[in-house]
C-alpha cells in the first residue's frame, strides 16, 4: 500500500487527537498499528506501542526480538531484560493529557501512570477507531473478495450435506473450501447448528447428525488480504414444517427492513428498531435475544454495533452486519446474515447468496 495512505491515516488520527485536546497517543492494537504503518506484528505478552503527538514523527516501541523492518518513526527498541515501560515513560510526554488504547494490559498501564504522575491517561481509542469504521476503497475491495469467498464456500457447504452428515463435518468441509478458495483462514470459528441446536447463537458444532425436517443453521467467514468477511443462512434437510418455514420469512423481513434504511444519517438505534419491530409484532420479541449487527473489519467483530442503545449515525463507507434472528430453545433457531456498505445513498450487501429458504439433501 502506497505509504501515503499511512500518512493520510496517521493526519486524520492527529486531527482527531487535537479535538480531544490529547497531547499524546498511546496505540498498542497490532491491527491498528498495522493500519497506520503497513508494519505486520504480534506481540504476544509484550509490550508493543506505537505513540504520536502533535506536530513530530511517531515513535515506535518494540521488543529486538521481533523482525519488523526499519521505518520513518523514532524507533525505540528493547529486550526482555529491560524495563520496557520505563523507556516508553521516558520518551512520552511528561504532563498533559494522554490517550490509551482501550485493550492495553492493565500491567502496562499502570506502572506508566507510576512514573509520569503529572500526566492524565484517558481512554482515547476512538481517535483511531472511528477512522477504521469507515473503509476506504482499498479496504472496500479486500472486504468485497473475501465476502464473494464465503458466498462460494457456503453454497458449497450446504450442497456437501447429506444424510449421516455431522455438524463437525459440514464446518470442517467449509474450512478446507476457504483456503481452496484463496482465503488465509476463517475469522472466526464455523458455526454449523442442526435443528434445536441452532436456537443456541453461538453454538460449536458437535457430532450431532442431520436428520429429516432439520434447520440448518451456516454462520461462517473468511479473512482475505487481511480483511473479514460473515454471513449467516438457515435451510431446511430434507423437508420442511410450514410453521418453521413461516419463522423464517418473519426473520427474513427483519432483515430486508432494516437493510432497506441504510443509508449516512440514519441512526444505528432505528436501524435495530426496524428489524426489532417487525419481530416483536408478530410475538417473538423475546426471542430475538441479541442487538442486529456488529462492525467488522480487520476483525469479525471491531468497535460498532447496530443496537438499539446506539444514537450514532451511519457513515459512508462503514461496513457492519445486518443479522436478526429468533432462536425457541428446544425446538429450531433461524438467523439471517448479510454485510452492508453504506454508500453515499444507501447501501450495497456485500453478499449475494439467496436469503429465502431452501430444502437441501435432496
């Protein structure tokens, strides 16, 4: 990537820093760093830090351990036999006002605010995140090729299920399809739920085998270029009972009203209010047990969700699921999932896989 979008992204972080009035930034999420660098790292337990302030090149912590190549930040490099935090103390601003990721290790944390006590440390992750909430083109594209990857990859899976097949089975033949496909691996773990177990939302597929009359519950994505891709689709083995059929274009419309919102300015509360109303209407309210969608991104799920507790707005460019469901314990869970971008006008669905139900095994 051409390394001005770095520096693009790096200006912007400091123009959201200057509104917050931090005098520093202290950003230790790998993907993070990676987004404003192009510097591909995994600290495991140690210390990993990439700061800014106002006005001066970056400065990059890292332990000589790891092999990143040599970069335009002031680079502070250090082994396990020294105080890491110390260094970074000592080379951070020494009063004002601080910004601190939101996933730093308490460990870290603390002994900084020991040694620089004249310095305010306050959560300042949204100077990074509300960027990496809206994608630029580049990253629209990586997101576009690795949702078309699990379009492919879930019609396979359901065409491989047949009877004697096991949960177990199906997600272990989707897997190996990703990476067919040129995917680098899932990101997340593949739900595969037959029945009553896909009224459980997150459930780990066993040896449960697929018997006449089931659902089919596929919540499945892929990483791509560095970027996620998820969907969820419930079919039926076999046959299928009208009163389940029934359930699912009821989850079905939820779905189609609340993508049919989408669009800047609409308010990520109403969009959960028209999927959420459309169930709760018709009587399974309670049901519908989880908020419409989270924001995804170099991550399955990063910081965003379209819930009924969020006034935000919609942006261009954000990218975030739209996935209602109604989930009766005991008896069957239906769930439909499908990726939005939010265009200048409304919204594109990044996967184009057919929504209505269908009776497969046949």
């Amino acid at each position: 990537m051409n390394s001005s979008i770095y520096q693009r992204r790096i200006d912007r972080v400091c123009a959201a820093m200057n509104e917050k009035q931090l005098n520093g930034l202290i950003i230790s999420d790998p993907q993070s760093i990676w987004y404003l660098s192009g510097i591909q790292n995994e600290p495991y337990e140690r210390m990993y830090v990439l700061y800014l302030e106002q006005n001066r090149n970056g400065r990059l912590f890292v332990n000589k351990l790891f092999d990143i190549p040599h970069t335009d930040f002031e680079e502070y490099w250090f082994t396990d036999n020294e105080n890491a935090v110390q260094i970074l103390a000592e080379n951070t601003a020494q009063s004002g006002t601080i910004g601190i990721d939101k996933n730093w290790s308490a460990r870290f944390l603390i002994p900084l605010t020991e040694y620089n006590k004249n310095v305010r440390y306050v959560l300042g992750s949204d100077c990074v995140d509300d960027m990496r909430a809206c994608k630029d083109s580049v990253e629209q594209e990586h997101m576009k090729k690795a949702s078309r990857i699990n379009d492919i990859c879930i019609e396979k899976g359901f065409a491989f299920i047949k009877s004697g097949s096991t949960e177990k089975d199906v997600a272990e033949y989707i897997d190996a399809q990703f990476k067919a496909e040129g995917a680098e691996c899932p990101s997340f773990q593949t739900i595969v739920s037959f029945g009553a177990n896909a009224a459980d939302p997150h459930h780990v597929p066993d040896n449960t085998i697929v018997q006449d009359g089931d659902c089919v519950l596929i919540d499945m994505g892929c990483k791509k270029d560095q970027y996620c891709s998820d969907m969820t689709r419930t079919n039926f083995f076999m046959n299928a009972q009208k009163k389940h059929t029934d359930l699912h274009d009821l989850v079905r419309s939820a779905n189609e009203a609340a993508e049919d919102i989408v669009r800047p300015g609409v308010r990520f509360c109403d969009i959960d209010a028209a999927a959420r109303s459309i169930i709760c209407t018709a009587g399974y309210g309670e049901y519908f047990t989880h908020r419409l969608g989270h924001f995804i991104g170099q991550s399955d799920h990063e910081t965003g969700d379209v819930s009924s507790s969020n006034m935000s707005e919609a942006r261009e460019g954000m990218i975030f699921s739209i996935e209602p469901g109604i989930y009766l314990p005991g008896k069957i869970g239906i769930r439909i999932e499908n990726l939005v971008l939010v265009t200048k006008n409304g919204c594109e669905l990044l996967n184009k896989v057919e929504k209505h139900w269908k009776i497969i095994g046949k």
